[in-house]
C-alpha cells in the first residue's frame, strides 16, 4: 500500500494523480481535518501535527509515506527523513515540483502557496539547490484554503481572490507552482487568469517522479499490494470529507475511518 497524508482534502489531488498514473496499486490516504488549516499554523506545530499524522500512519504498517502536503512537506520533511524516521521512506511533493522547474528550462517562475509555505521559502530553496540563478516569486492566499474546505470551487468571492493575488506576481513569470495541494481543484479559474501560462502542478510531478523511483527501488515495489484499492482516514467530520472528497476523486468515498487524534 503506499500511505497519503495531508492536512485534509487537498492531497486527495495527489492521490488522484497517483491513481491515474499507477492504478494498480492500492493507497491509503489520512487526511488530518480536525486540525486544518495548517496553512496559518505556526512552524513547530505544523511539525508537531505532521509528525504525529505520519507517526499513526507507520503504526498502522506503512512501508512508504507521501506528504502530500506542500506545507507539511516545507516544515517537516527533513526533520522526519533525518531523525524521527530515519529508516523508513517519506518522501515530499516540493522536490518534484522544483525538479519541473529547472527540468522545463523555465527562468523566472511564479509559485502561489499557504502563508507558511511562502515564510518557509520553500520552493525558492529547492530550486536553488539545483540552479540559483532562476528567479522565483513567492505569494501567499491565505483565504483559499478555508474557501476549498468550504466546498466553495468556484462563484465571485474566489475568482475575485485569486485575481487578486495572481495580479501580484511579475508580468514576465514563465509558469506558474500551484505550491499548496488544494490549489489544482481551482486550477480552471487560474487558467482563465492567467490563460496562456504553464501551470505546474506538483501533485502530478509527484506521480511521475514516484514511477521512476519504484523503477529505482524494485525492492520496495514488489513489496506493494496491487488490489486498485483505497483506504481513507481523518481525524475529522466523515460526512465532510466523504462529500468534498468524492468531488475531488471524481469516484464515491463510500467508507472512511474516523480517527480522533
Ligand atoms: N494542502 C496544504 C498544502 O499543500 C495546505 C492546506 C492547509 O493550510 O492545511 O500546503
């Protein structure tokens, strides 16, 4: 099984990658929803939250961890690969989508993202671990998520917020990171802004990236069921995220788990 965790619903659009791109595996996706957002949360307890979201995932069994959160990747991730789990695999959806950066040739590139994710600087230092002359602009909307969480996809009070906020960045950005998970089931509405722009959705970068590594690493995929089948947990409302859920996956989430953490 390879095991999902986000804040709530929005790594449900790096699953739904995963699943297009390796259906044959099975997942088991943790969506914290009690304690989200995590956006406007401060750094140690994004940590702390994150850490204990993983922590119940390899209780359960996980062999590998997918942080399909960019907030929770940005503050955690180097802390749980170093010293809390060092000998079990987690990986992140940042360094894929900085991979897309400097793998597309792009030179200036825009990423929209949480607060804490754009305090965090982290797209601007994983790109530049591979190329410090790319220029990368950072803006936070901090109001989409809670929106999302709402069922709110769409109507005047989001498009007026995102063409606020995309009205920020530089003319001259060659592509746009959709630097926060929830941020691709409002992708329609970026692109009308922002119609001729190259969207780079981590989510998916995560997924290709991921094939090659199981390429990389026939160990750990022969150790992967392969029913085609989906495991969902919160720690949250189950009628919440079985309706918002089912809109992102586009498929029923007819059973989820509750987990109070
Ligand atoms: N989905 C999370 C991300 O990718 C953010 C949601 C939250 O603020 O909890 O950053």
């Amino acid at each position: 099984m390879i095991w999902f965790f986000d804040s709530w619903i929005g790594g449900l659009t790096v699953l739904r990658e995963f699943q297009k791109i390796l259906p044959e595996y099975d997942y088991c996706y943790f969506g914290d929803n009690a304690r989200c957002p995590y956006g406007d949360l401060d750094d140690a307890l994004i940590r702390q939250y994150t850490e204990e979201g993983v922590e119940f995932l390899f209780d359960q069994g996980a062999e590998i961890v997918i942080l399909a959160c960019n907030t929770a990747t940005a503050h955690a991730i180097r802390y749980l690969q170093q010293v809390r789990f060092p000998d079990k695999k987690i990986l992140g959806v940042t360094i894929p989508g900085a991979e897309c950066v400097t793998e597309g040739g792009y030179k200036k590139i825009g990423v929209l993202a949480t607060e804490s994710t754009v305090r965090n600087r982290a797209y601007k230092e994983r790109v530049h671990i591979i190329d410090d002359t790319i220029h990368i602009q950072e803006i936070a909307a901090p109001e989409l998520v809670p929106l999302i969480e709402a069922g709110i996809f769409e109507g005047t009070a989001m498009e007026q917020i995102l063409s606020n906020h995309l009205g920020k960045f530089d003319a001259d950005i060659e592509a746009l990171i959709l630097g926060c998970t929830h941020y691709p089931i409002i992708r329609r509405h970026i692109e009308t802004i922002l119609p001729r722009l190259p969207i780079i959705d981590p989510g998916y970068e995560s997924a290709i990236k991921f094939r090659e590594y199981l390429i990389r690493h026939p160990s750990i995929e022969k150790n992967l069921s392969r029913w085609g089948k989906t495991m969902f947990f919160t720690s949250g409302n189950t009628e919440n995220f079985m309706k918002t859920g089912s809109k992102i996956l586009e498929k029923d989430i007819a059973h989820i788990i509750s987990l109070p953490l």
